[in-house]
C-alpha cells in the first residue's frame, strides 16, 4: 500500500492518502493495508467493524464516543464529501478540548484515523455523501456518548451556513464540561 500519512494539530490523529493507480478505465487503490497500517499510521490496533452510513447534505453526525469499548475510526468517504473532525476528550492529555478537522471525499480519498478518547463527527458538504468506517471495537449502545456540536467551549468552526439536521441523541448531547471523558 503506497501510502502518505500527514499528522495533524492533534498529533495522534493522522490523515491517510493512499495512492491511486488510474488509466482511462478507471483506478485502483488499496483502502487499507493492516502491514502498512501499523507500520506508518500506528500500531497495536484490530479492526473488528466496518460500518457504511449514507447522508444526505447537512446532516451533522456526532460528536460521538464510548465511554467503555472507546473506538478507534478509520474513516473515509466512497461517495460526495464530508468535514469530518475529532475532538481530543482525554483529561490528561494537553489538547484535550481541541479539535482538528478535514474535508473528505470520494474525490480526494483522504481517510481520518481517529484514536480512541477522541469523539468524532461529521457534516454533509455534498448533496450525499457515504461514509466507510472501520472500528476497533464494537458498538454498544450503552456506552454511547453524545457532545453537543455547537459547543462554545470546543469552538468547531463547521462549514455551515444553514441549521443541520441531527439525531436526537445528537440535539441532546452534552457540553464537553458536562460530558463523561477519559482520564
């Protein structure tokens, strides 16, 4: 897997480019590798899940964690384009409370890896946009947690300029400085 891996503001999030082989049939490309993986991206990790979601253009994702089962995401986009972000929730850490976000699409074929203690969301740029996503861990539904988008004290600075349409465990998420994180 010919990849390019760019750290972020926040350096255990990382964005992934693999690299496209393309003619005029078409391209090909490696969407994940688990060698290259551990060995350019981070290491120590197994994917268990593969999810898809298909939303239509601004609908707002997120931001969501597991407070028990944390999930690392590895995110990416076959399908029109997202601002996808992650949002550091680990008390200890000094970046916790920072943010870091990314457009991704089918065009670009950048992927996120979101890192467990981190929340993630995503808004819906295009018309449609469909959303892969492996996962270290499985979902619980118990364990779900929700922060609120709009949170002042985050301070995302979405690509919005209408009200996007939310979950309703996402219109009730928490403000960070109510929310459970982690140590």
């Amino acid at each position: 897997m010919a990849i390019q891996v760019t750290a972020t503001a926040l350096p255990e999030v990382k964005i992934i480019e693999p690299q496209a082989f393309g003619d005029a049939r078409g391209f090909f490309y490696e969407s994940f590798n688990a060698r290259d993986f551990t060995e350019h991206v981070v290491g120590g990790f197994e994917f268990v899940q593969d999810n898809h979601s298909r939303s239509v253009k601004g609908v707002l994702r997120g931001l969501h964690y597991q407070i028990q089962h944390p999930q690392g995401k590895l995110v990416r986009v076959t399908e029109g384009e997202i601002f996808d972000v992650a949002v550091d929730i680990r008390k200890s850490s000094p970046n916790f409370g920072k943010w870091v976000g990314v457009h991704l699409s089918a065009n670009n074929r950048r992927q996120m890896w979101v890192p467990p203690g981190f929340a993630h969301g995503f808004f819906v740029v295009s018309e449609t946009a469909e959303c892969l996503y492996k996962t270290t861990d499985y979902w619980y539904q118990a364990h779900e947690r929700s922060i609120v988008w709009s949170d002042p004290a985050i301070g995302i600075k979405w690509p919005i300029d209408l009200e996007p349409m939310l979950a309703a465990k996402d219109a009730a998420g928490k403000l960070l400085a109510d929310a459970e994180c982690f140590a």
